[in-house]
C-alpha cells in the first residue's frame, strides 16, 4: 500500500524559499541524444530541531521543512520511497525521458549511506491530450 503525499497536499511543510517553487517545473531540461541536466534533491533531519529539511541543486539550496511535530510517533524507518513525473506528449518517448540514480539515505549517525535491496516500480500512465 502506497501512503504519503504528493507536492503540498498534505499539510504541514514550510517552504522558506521565495525563489523555489513546489510542483513547478525544474529547468534546464535534457534532451534526448542531447545535452543532460540533473538535479540533487536531499532529504535529511536536523538533529538540533528535528525538522526533516529538503534541498535542491549542488549547492543544497534550502527549499523548506517538515516540522518535527509532524512526525512525533516515528522511530525508525523500514521503507523509503522516490519517485518523480514527467510530462511527455511523444508516445516514441517511452523509456527515454528520466531516471534516477546515486540513491543514498542518511543514517543515525547522519551520514549518507547506499541504498540496498532496491525494489523498481514503474507506472505509465497514459492521458489522452485534447
């Protein structure tokens, strides 16, 4: 069973970042058998506050948090989960528009660890454009 939620709708996180948009679309985009662009996207709570704090690019540029009270009863995680959406509107672009890779999760000591025992799913959804 999938929980969770998707960009903000679920209440709670905090964006801090005035120039970053939730849900918005990340440029530069690659093109196929062009150039290639990626993004770092971290996850990762503050030890002082508890706050679970999400960052983009190189530079780790602070996007927001999630407060800590959000997540009171949680020990531990046994699951971890990563996703994305793309918006193709080429059928021939099937398996040819994203990945990702260089998974890693931080550990109690917090430091980044790699991921093990990686299990793909995969769903394609197909929307008829008008």
């Amino acid at each position: 069973m999938l929980t969770g939620c998707y960009n903000l709708w679920c209440p709670g996180f905090i964006q801090t970042s005035d120039t970053i948009v939730i849900g918005g679309s990340i440029t530069p985009i690659s093109a196929f058998e062009g150039n290639q662009f990626e993004i770092t996207i971290s996850i990762w709570k503050d030890r002082k506050s508890g706050n679970w704090w999400l960052s983009l690019g190189s530079n780790h540029s602070l996007v927001g948090y999630w407060p800590a009270a959000i997540f009171a009863n949680l020990a531990y995680a046994d699951d971890v989960q990563w996703g994305g959406e793309i918006v193709n509107s080429n059928i021939s672009g099937f398996g040819k528009v994203s990945y990702i890779r260089n998974l890693e999760i931080v550990d109690n000591n917090n430091e980044f660890q790699p991921v093990q025992d990686i299990k793909g799913l995969v769903r394609f959804i197909q929307e008829s454009l008008l």
